[in-house]
C-alpha cells in the first residue's frame, strides 16, 4: 500500500508539472488543421525567407572518473562449496556448476515478460540483487521510446496537421498565380504531394477538395500503393521504383490510430525522394529541381500571417535532436539556392526562365551529398531532395559501407559491434561468417571505418541522443583482461560474450525505437543490369511437381503432429514458392511465351532467395539446449561424403559430392540466343578403406578446420594426393581446367532514371 501511495502523489505531481510544461515550456504546436472550406483563391502572400532561431543544445561536461580496478583474486570452488548462501539453492546441473566455478556465472532461461520480475521477486525470497548493464540500458530505452512517444503524438502530430493542411492550400494557391503552363504541370505534381499526405493523416482518400481530375487519379493512385505497402512498385508520382515495404507500420506506431497516421506521413515526408542531379554525368533532371524549388518556395510563403517553416521546424528541430539531421538535401538547402540564383524577392514565374539554367544546375552541383545511398550506387551518384528527409546515423553508414548487391547484400550487427571497438564481436565477425572471403574488399572498408570511428571525438557522440546512445553501448562493450582487477567474472570469453549479447540487445532497442527516423542502408537488387531479362530456368516440369506434392505432403503431416517450429515452416513455405515459380516458368519456357517483369525479377534474386531457405532451415534445427550454451551451428561446408556399402577387404563404397562446379549455358529467350552460367555438383564415387566424415572429405580437399578461441572455421589449402579421381565419365562433360574470368556490364544509367 504504501508503494502504491507514492506512486500516486508521483503521478499527481508530474501531471500538474506537466500542464506548467504544456503552457511554457514545450515547442508551440502549430495553429492546427486549416478548413478547407476557408481556403484562399487566388490570395497574395508574401514571402518570408527567415527561419527559425537554431536551438542550442545546453552543454554538459563530461568528466569520466579516474578509478583504478583492485579487486583481489578469488577461487571457486568446483562443488561451489565456498558459497556462504548455496544451501539456499538447489537444482543446478553439473555443467552449470562448472560454469559458474571456471567463469564466474551462468546464464539460464526465463520466462519473464519484463526485466524487473527478477528484482521484486528477490525482495520477497531474500536474495540479493545483482543489478546488471541490461537493466540498465533497458530503462534509458524506456525513456526514449516512451518520451518520443509523448512527443509525436501529443505535440508533433499537431503541427504535421497544420504543416501538411497549409501546404496543400498554398500550394494550390500558387497554382492559380502561375501563368506557365509547364510550371502549372509541375506544380501539380506537387499538389499531389500534399494531397498524398493529406490522405495518409486522414487515413482516408476522400479528401474534400476541388481539384483537377489528373491530381486526384495521381494521387489515389500512390495513395493506393502505399496502403498496399507491397514491396517494389513504380511510383506514379516520382516515376522511380519506390519500396512501399517502408510504410508498413511497425515499432510504437501500432499503438493507437494517430501514430499509424503520423508514422505514414512522416515516413512520406521523409522517404520518397525527389531526384534533383546524377553526379556521376553531372547531368540535372531539371523538371525535378524545379519541383524542389517550388516546394521550397510554397514553405516559405506566409499564409494568414504564420511561415509554414516554423510548423516544418517544430518537427524537424525535436526529431533531429533525438535521432540526427536529414541525410539528404532540405528545405533549408534549397531556400539558400533560391536565394542565391534569384535573389530574396522571387518573380515564381520566372523560376523556369531558360536563363536561370546554368546558375540553378551550378547551385544543384554544390548542394552536399548524401552518405547512406543504395549500395550499387557510388556514395556520390545522386543528390536528391526531401521535404524532411530521414536522418543520417552512424550505423547505418557504417553498414551501407559494408555491404555489396553481389557479393554481401546482408549486413551483420557485428558489423557495427566491431568498428564499435568490440574485439570479441570482430573475432566472430572474421573467423566466423568471414564476409571478407565474400568479398574481397570487406576488410579493407571495415578497418578504414573502424579507424575513423576511433578517431572521433566526445563532441561527435553528444551530437544527439542517437549518438549517445550508440556511444553508451560502445561503452558496454570494453573487455577487460585478466589482470585488470576487474572481478574474475569479468575477465573471460564468456562474458566478453555476454556484454556482447546485451550491447546487441541495447541496440536492437534503439533501432526499434528510431525506425521511422534512421535512414536504411539498402542493397538493392536488378535495376541496373542488362541482362536481368535473360534468366533461364531448366525446365523438368515433372521433378517440380513432384517436389511440390512431397512439400506440401510432408509439411501438413509434420504440422498436425507439431513438429515443425516457425523457422522450418517459412523456409518451406518459401521453398514451395520457390518451386511454384520454377514450374511457371518452365511451362513458359516450353511454350515460347515471355516471361513477366516480376518473374524476371524473382529470377534475378533466386540466389538470395536460396540462401534464405537455407538460413531458416539451418536456424529451425537448432536444438533448445544449444540455444543455452550458444553452440549455434553453422553449416561450413554443404560438400558431404557416405559410405554406402560394405565390401570385401574391410573396404567401403563411398559416395560424396565435391566443390560445387560452375556450368555455362546457351539458353534461347525471345528468338535470340544467350550464354547462361550456373552452379552443379561435382560427384565421387570411390573404395575407401575406411569410413569417412565430413570433415575429413573436407580435409582431402584442401580444406581445414580451424579450431581458435572457442570458434571453428575452414581454411583453405591445397588438395591432398590421397583424393580420389571423379569417374571417368565426367570427361565427357567436364573440363579439367577454369580460367573464365568475367568482366561486370557497365550500368545503364540513363535506362535506370528513366
């Protein structure tokens, strides 16, 4: 009772603080929503070009305390006999007694829904606590997300209201000032902006307003496709292939109605990009910019006496102080092109003179560039503009960095761990999943990242509390030796490992709580390549009807009997719609008949799409106890070997299969012939005089495994003379020697921005 007491007068108390906060203290909401019945026609405004006065973030010294760590050393005993309070506990096995005795503690399974359980439960048994980093970084994630909640939707949401209903209004108002009628086309375009995230806010397309029946189908049109949120799409509006995934509410935004409105229109605001310069060719997609300069122009414009820059800024200011500034260009970069090419008093129908050409694309090229891009791009292919743009973090540059469409399309939260400083997390990292043998220019990326990362300043960390948080975790991740005078439970791999899980964990939170904020790094897939409409599919029509029976036949029987977990029922559900492609394909391959753009497409992917069967299988075998002991098992090798007879003279028939063989093919598509090439196994049949594993086929290949640290992983080496020969048949499809080398197509950039 006396608990619940204070709670109380807690609450009362911060209620009444809060109302003084709302009155005085907190950013002023916008006006709110505009009647559209009360819109101007016609009206003039003004142009105000001032923005508001940049907030200052109060500096706090930070002043790290000088200790020095002295704990004596200490031993415990194996019977865990020298435990004043073990009698108190019971029920521990022989290897969890061992692992607390060698490496100070153990961690086992629960299955409590909040972190706190464990704490009030001590209190009642009397048991002490041991309070852990967790607990603590949990309760700062409670504080940001509960805060940012707080923000968006009792402060924020009002002025993306008033930002979004004001700059529908003015923007069809300077419809009616422009007398172009190329400019009139442009500034329709964004008419259809607004009224986009007019929609999205209301949650509804039947907006109320008078306007021509292009916009409005225009506008449906994208509005439809984000409610869809399918996947990849062309973009009515931008005319770009967006992937309208990103509006799929997730994160807190699923708690209530306003959220998931305000998460889509921000998501709108701050995704769809407006393609302004290809850096590569310098070239300026001029229709383009000037939809950024009206834009720019229409927020500017004073309407009833209030700068929409203001409403802007409420909610850039705020987010940009929890999370970081745009990673692409803004409304503040071009108000100052505008100023610069034309001067503060803008004539807006001169802003597509011809003669202002050169000045806009100069003002364009000196614009800054974006850090987080599509990874099949160069960092410095393409600037583009948007209306409150996502936000440069760091991880997501240190990601984008890391990652290759061909060769590693999949980032590692390692990644991050390791250019972090995380020695343990760059171990696994390298001697683990060894991306660097995917790529050959993984390790030189990552060691330029980690040094710049290790040159930054304190400054740089306060930036935001995106960035304090990051250091926060950076700081989790110290590892201490074992003759740091640290207690002995903190000097082994084991809890190297542990403060790794919860550095990662940490940062799991920080991302769920920034998802509509951080800008992504991608990998994106098959735009740019000539030949994605060549893909070829062997056509055995009746093997994948086959497999399709068995599938769906096994798949039913497992599940009624419950033996199937969630990872091997989205892998095979994945394999089988794999194999219903396949089959699709094949028939239309038989019957001459072209296939669709989504099937060339899903073609293009296929190997990521393999690759993601065979990581959910992998991950579905894990037993309950190798999750507890951290024995993940990774598949080094899929190359295998059986014996599968037993013959005279203490012999063996073996049979195995090898490294996987490259296969080239000339396939016809569309009365016209292509070189194709492929992957095949390579096959060995042979007497063995004994009975071989796995590991010691690899061995015969070159292949050893290395034992390091705790961590297994295959190095390569040359084949040994006792391998034996493949059968002599193979000759008859199979050259001895590969020397192919392949040089990539050029991009097709002007196809691509088409």
């Amino acid at each position: 009772m006396r608990r619940l007491s204070l709670c109380l007068i807690i609450i009362m108390v911060m209620s009444s603080f809060l109302v003084g906060c709302n009155n005085e203290n907190v950013i002023n909401p916008g006006e709110g929503p505009i009647n559209k019945e009360e819109a101007p026609k016609g009206k003039q405004s003004s142009i105000d070009w001032t923005i508001p006065e940049e907030i200052h973030n109060i500096h706090i010294p930070y002043n790290p305390t000088a200790y020095e760590a002295k704990v004596l050393p200490y031993t415990i005993a194996e019977d865990l006999s020298n435990i004043e309070n073990i009698n108190q506990f019971s029920g521990f096995t022989h290897e969890q007694k061992k692992m607390l005795s060698k490496n100070g503690f153990v961690v086992l399974p629960s299955r409590d829904t909040k972190i706190y359980y464990a704490y009030e439960e001590n209190e009642y048994l009397g048991v002490p606590n041991f309070v852990t980093t967790d607990s603590v970084l949990h309760l700062y994630h409670q504080f940001f997300d509960k805060s940012l909640i707080f923000l968006e939707g009792e402060i924020l949401y009002k002025d993306l209201e008033a930002l979004t209903d004001r700059m529908l209004i003015k923007s069809i108002e300077l419809l009616n000032e422009i007398k172009d009628e190329e400019l009139k086309d442009i500034q329709k375009s964004n008419i259809a902006y607004f009224l986009i995230a007019k929609m999205l806010l209301e949650g509804d397309s039947n907006i109320e307003v008078s306007l021509d029946e292009g916009i409005m189908a225009l506008a449906n049109s994208e509005y439809a496709l984000i409610q869809e949120a399918g996947g990849y799409g062309d973009s009515p509006l931008f005319h770009i292939k967006l992937d309208y995934s990103q509006f799929i509410v997730r994160g807190h935004y699923t708690r209530n109605e306003n959220l998931e409105k305000f998460f889509k229109t921000m998501m709108w605001y701050g995704f769809t990009p407006i393609e302004l310069m290809n850096l590569r060719t310098e070239e300026l997609y001029y229709e383009n910019t000037i939809k950024a300069l009206l834009m720019t122009y229409t927020a500017f414009r004073e309407y009833e006496g209030y700068n929409d820059i203001k409403a802007w800024n409420n909610i850039y200011e705020p987010t940009g102080f929890y999370v970081g500034q745009s990673d692409d260009i803004n409304l503040l970069d071009i108000k100052d092109m505008i100023i610069g090419v034309f001067g503060e008093d803008v004539d807006i129908n001169k802003i597509i003179d011809k003669a202002y050409y050169d000045k806009i694309h100069q003002g364009v090229k000196d614009l800054r560039k974006a850090e987080i891009v599509g990874s099949f791009m160069t960092k410095d292919e393409t600037k583009s503009f948007k209306f409150m743009g996502q936000r440069y973090i760091l991880d997501g540059y240190i990601m984008q960095e890391l990652m290759d469409v061909y060769y590693r399309p999949v980032p590692n939260g390692l990644d991050v761990m390791g250019v972090l400083g995380s020695k343990y997390g760059e171990d696994l990292l390298f001697k683990f999943y060894e991306p660097q043998k995917q790529w050959s220019l993984y390790a030189e990326r990552y060691n330029h990242l980690k040094a710049e990362i290790e040159s930054y300043s304190d400054e740089l960390w306060q930036k935001n509390l995106y960035n304090g948080w990051l250091w926060s975790i950076q700081k989790q991740l110290t590892e201490f030796h074992k003759d740091s005078g640290m207690p002995i439970f903190m000097t082994n791999d084991s809890w190297k490992s542990k403060s790794l899980n919860t550095a990662l964990s940490s940062y799991a939170e920080l991302k769920h709580d920034t998802v509509l904020y951080g800008k992504q790094p991608v990998a994106e897939m098959g735009g740019p390549l000539e030949f994605a409409d060549q893909h070829y599919v062997e056509p055995n029509i009746e093997l994948y009807d086959t497999l399709l029976w068995l599938m769906k036949y096994t798949v039913e029987n497992l599940e009624a009997r419950g033996l199937l977990n969630d990872s091997l029922k989205e892998g095979s559900k994945e394999y089988i719609k794999l194999l219903e492609l396949l089959k699709s394909t094949s028939q239309k391959e038989l019957d001459n008949e072209p296939l669709s753009e989504d099937e060339k497409m899903n073609l293009l992917w296929i190997g990521g799409v393999m690759e993601n069967i065979i990581n959910c299988y992998t991950y579905g075998s894990v037993s309950k106890e190798e999750l507890l002991n951290g024995a993940y098992p990774i598949e080094k090798s899929a190359m295998l070997i059986s014996d599968v007879a037993t013959v005279p003279n203490h012999h063996y028939l073996s049979m195995g299969t090898g490294y996987f063989d490259h296969i080239y093919v000339v396939v016809p598509v569309e009365d016209k012939l292509y070189l194709t090439r492929g992957s095949v196994y390579s096959y060995y049949e042979f007497l063995s005089d004994k009975r071989l594993t796995d590991e010691e086929w690899w061995e015969l290949h070159g292949l050893k495994t290395i034992k390091d640290s705790g961590f297994e992983y295959l190095e390569y080496g040359e084949p040994s003379s006792k391998l034996p020969a493949q059968p002599f048949w193979v000759s008859t499809f199979k050259s001895k020697t590969n020397n192919v080398d392949i040089e990539p197509l050029e991009v097709d950039w002007e196809k691509l921005n088409e």
